[in-house]
C-alpha cells in the first residue's frame, strides 16, 4: 500500500513500465527508466550521508529532471525545497540556511547561480548535477563537492528501501513570501499530500488514459497535482517549458498536439490564452477537465473561455499553500452567464476537511451574505512553518470549536462569505496586505522591508492595483530623504536583487510624503485608488 509520495511511482512503474510518465520537449521517459533512474539519484545522495529527514534542493529549471530529482531525493528518505531558479541569490541563500540544506540538486546552466548563493553565504557541502554539466575547468569559482551526472548514471538501479520513513515525515517545504521581509517554509508531510492526491484520483476521474500539464514550478503548489495525481494514475505528465507561459498561441499549439485531458493553470495563463492564443477553430478534442487555482478568475475571461472550449468540465479549486486545495467548485453554466458581474464561488470543502468562517465576534459564519474569515481542519492541513514556533503558533492554533480534544486549525486569513444557497463559499479578500499576482502568493510588507532597506528611503507605501489579467499589479510609493538623487529605476534594480521578478513593484512613484489617516497610519486605500 502506497504511504509516500514516492510509492506511487514504484507502483506505477511496476504496471506500466513500458509506459511514457513524462513528456518534455518532445521528448519521452518511460515509467521503468524514471524508476530506475530516481534510484540511482537516491543511492548518489545515501553516498553523500544524507539522512533520513534531511532537507535537499533542489535549483533546475521545470524538465524531466526536476521531476527525477523529487522522487529521487524521497526515495533516499529526504525532503526537497524547491529553490526557484529565477529568483535572486540573497533570497536563495536564505532559503537553504533556514532550512540546513546541505546539498543541492542543479544542473550545469545553473552553475554560475549556485557560486552567487554560496557567495551570500549558504552552506553548501555538495551538487548533484542532473545533466552533463561542463567540465570542471569552465566552472565557476567557489563551488562545494560536484557530482558529475555521468556518475549518478553508473549506480545501481534497483529499488532502494525507505527505512526509517514514515507518513508523517515532511515530503517538501515550500517557502512563500513573509511579511517579515524574509519567505518562510511551509512544511506538508507524505501523509498530508495523500488526503490531496486521494481526493483529486476521485473527483476527477484521473486513469492511465489522461495527460495532464505541468506547468506550475516546483515551489508553487499547484505543480504536486501535475506530478503525483497524475504518476498515481499512471498517466503522462506533460512538462511545459517555464518561457510557454508568454507565448498563449504556442501553450495552446501543446495543448493539442499533446493530446491533453487535464489541464491546471492560473486564471491569468488562461486568461493570456484567451485574448492571444487564437482558440478560434481550434478543437481540442481530447481535453475533459480546466482546473484553475491561485487567483481570481475574472468573469469575462472564464465566460469567453467556456465560449471557446464548451465541452470541457471547469473547476476552481481554492486554498493557500497551508492547505494546498481545501475547497473546489464545479463551474455551472448559470455562472457564466451575461448577467454574471461576480466570480465564480470557491464552493465547499474537499474530501476529508473541513471549512468554516469565523466572524470578529468569534462566532461561526452561518448566514448567507455574513463575512468571516476562513479557517479549514483535516488531515490536509500542513505541519506550520519550519523554525518558526511563533509563527506557527499564530496560524495554526487550536480549534476552538472542538471541546472534546485538542485539534489544530488553520487559519487563512482570507475573508469569505456564504452564497445565498448556503452552501457554497464566495472569495471576499484577504485579512491582512497579502494578494495573488499571476498566480503567486505575495505579502506586500515583503516588498516594503526590501525597500525599506535602502540607506536612502525614508517611508515606503506598497499597494496592490486590481487587474483583469493577472489578478493585481504591484505599485510602490516611496518616499526619499532629503537631498538624494535616487531614481525610480534605482529602486527597481534594488528590489531585483532581494525580490523574485513576480514581486518587483511594477510602478515606483517617488513621493514628498504620503497620506496619512486620522491615527497617522498610511492611508493606503486612499493610495490604491490614485
């Protein structure tokens, strides 16, 4: 019986070995070749003294490696942080020192980025190359311990045994922006994915016949849905190139000449694609399922989606990184229709957990049109955040609606409130600053930290702008010390070094101060509407 994330595939691999699991670029990999070779990863990094437990990066671009590299490092009984290959070495290096990441996985483009993180002061004992890396001569300087691919390929390839492991270990540790100024970790065990992985096999019908996406990077949550649901079904998984996403026309040219069935993006993919990917005439007769997450999908855009591909079955599936998917709604034709201004609902809760909303009285949410936050509890709900007792202790806390034992919630900080059904979630907004952009979680305190950092910066504003497309845009008002010559183009080249490009501020405005309320607070709903 399968209790981690990495039996699904020695499952799968023992039923269709002869099977394609993955697809990148044309190119195949069939179930027997991505067992054998996970193995022989996991085998490279027992070699290395990895122990049970330990945290491994994992720094490649999205391809069959990155997905080899998962199962190898779970199967060698480890825990993979995504480490995102775009994002700026300072914050990196911060990653892998909060987590005691020892050894990465990477591949020879990524070298050059790996001496800038070591050069922020990351720990680093060894890489594991997952590709023919140059030789060792055109390396960089100041790199740890390299094992070369060519010797990952010489190990043996039998099955390794995962002895010590259970269910409850940590499978992954994703980090999302904090509004300290710094991501922190999201732990989710094996255990907790499985309640995920179990559901998604059921609703959606998933067998050896779907080809599914896989779009999302590893550090975005939506890509455990691509790999595992669909490696538990034993289908194929369809790596997207990373730079596909800007070209709407080509994504939708691989959705049909892949043949694929489901498909799970962020609404501002689909929106790109529905503006500029010429769905006109196009069939796309073998997709049955358009899951989308991450944001708010606008109204026109879903409406002129369904339009284009009427036979496929819509689903928005809901839930921040904490709990993955903790609730899902089946779009209805009367959602889309001409009189529909508002968003689709998040719906009800999934499959083995539990969602309520709980009002500033502490009361339960049980009226339709009355606003609350939501909480969610099941055994999807991940561990809390890693080294940070106190920040766990804020968001995970104890059911108070529980009186007979101890039972941890989580609460998300998203405002929601009941449908006039009573059934059914609607999506308000959030808590706290924290807003979806193109998919991706940000805190705007992160930003302002960032900028804040700058010798020359007296007081920073940072606002979300609404936005049809992509969810929000981000806009910085800054103001400086007296007698500088500091740019706005300054400023943008300071957050790169610090932010992932998805939270550079898209608008700098330089300003002579900001406005304030009646307690002397920022007057950032006045600056949202400028």
């Amino acid at each position: 019986m399968a209790y981690l994330l990495h039996h699904l595939l020695t499952e799968s691999a023992a039923r269709f070995p002869d099977k394609e699991a993955l697809r990148f670029e044309g190119q195949g990999m069939t179930y027997a070749s991505l067992d054998s070779s996970t193995n022989q990863v996991a085998r490279v990094l027992r070699r290395l003294g990895m122990a049970p437990g330990d945290r491994i990066g994992i720094y490649l671009h999205k391809s069959a490696a990155s997905v080899v590299g998962v199962f190898g490092i779970m199967k060698a009984g480890g825990t993979y942080v995504p480490l995102d290959p775009n994002a700026p070495p300072k914050r990196l290096a911060h990653i892998i020192r909060n987590s005691g990441v020892k050894i990465v996985l990477t591949s020879g483009q990524k070298l050059r980025g790996v001496a800038e993180i070591v050069k922020e002061g990351s720990p680093l004992e060894a890489l594991v190359m997952m590709d023919d890396q140059p030789s060792s001569r055109s390396s960089p300087d100041g790199l740890p311990r390299l094992i070369p691919w060519s010797q990952v390929c010489t190990e043996d390839r039998r099955p390794v045994t995962s002895e010590g492991v259970i269910e409850n270990d940590l499978a992954y540790i994703l980090y999302t922006s904090g509004s300290t100024g710094e991501p922190k970790g999201v732990m989710v065990s094996h255990r907790t994915l499985f309640t995920f992985i179990n559901w998604c096999s059921k609703e959606f019908n998933m067998d050896s016949n779907d080809r599914v996406t896989s779009h999302a990077p590893l550090q975005f949550d939506l890509s455990t849905f691509d790999i595992y649901v669909t490696i538990k079904a034993g289908g194929t998984v369809i790596i997207v190139p990373e730079n596909l996403s800007v070209f709407p026309e080509r994504l939708a040219d691989l959705l049909e000449s892949e043949a694929v069935t489901v498909t799970y993006l962020v609404p501002s993919i689909l929106s790109m694609m529905v503006n500029y990917g010429k769905l006109s005439g196009r069939k796309f007769s073998a997709l049955r399922r358009i899951l989308f997450a991450g944001e708010v999908f606008p109204i026109k855009y879903l409406r002129a989606l369904v339009a284009a591909i009427p036979h496929v079955t819509y689903y928005n599936l809901f839930g921040p990184t904490e709990t993955n998917v903790c609730a899902f709604y089946k779009v209805q034709q009367k959602d889309i229709s001409a009189e529909c201004t508002d968003p689709v609902p998040i719906g009800i809760a999934c499959e083995n957990m539990q969602v309520f909303a709980v009002d500033e009285k502490g009361d339960l949410v049980d009226t339709p049109g009355t606003a609350g936050e939501l909480w969610v509890r099941g055994s999807g709900v991940a561990q809390g955040y890693w080294g940070d007792g106190q920040k766990t202790a804020m968001n995970f806390v104890r059911n108070p609606f529980q009186n007979c034992r101890d039972e941890i919630a989580y609460r998300t900080g998203d405002i929601v409130k009941l449908d006039n059904d009573g059934v059914n979630w609607r999506y308000v907004g959030r808590r706290d600053h924290m807003i979806k952009s193109r998919g991706y979680r940000i805190e705007l305190g992160e930003i302002e930290s960032v900028l804040y950092t700058h010798k020359r910066v007296k007081e920073v504003a940072v606002v979300a702008i609404p936005d049809e497309l992509v969810g929000n845009r981000i806009k910085a008002y800054v103001v400086l010390l007296e007698g500088n010559g500091l740019t706005a183009k300054d400023l943008e080249t300071h957050c790169s070094s610090s932010l992932p490009r998805y939270m550079v501020p898209e608008w700098i405005e330089l300003c002579s101060d900001l406005p304030k309320t009646s307690t002397g607070k920022i007057n950032r709903p006045l600056l949202a509407q400028t």
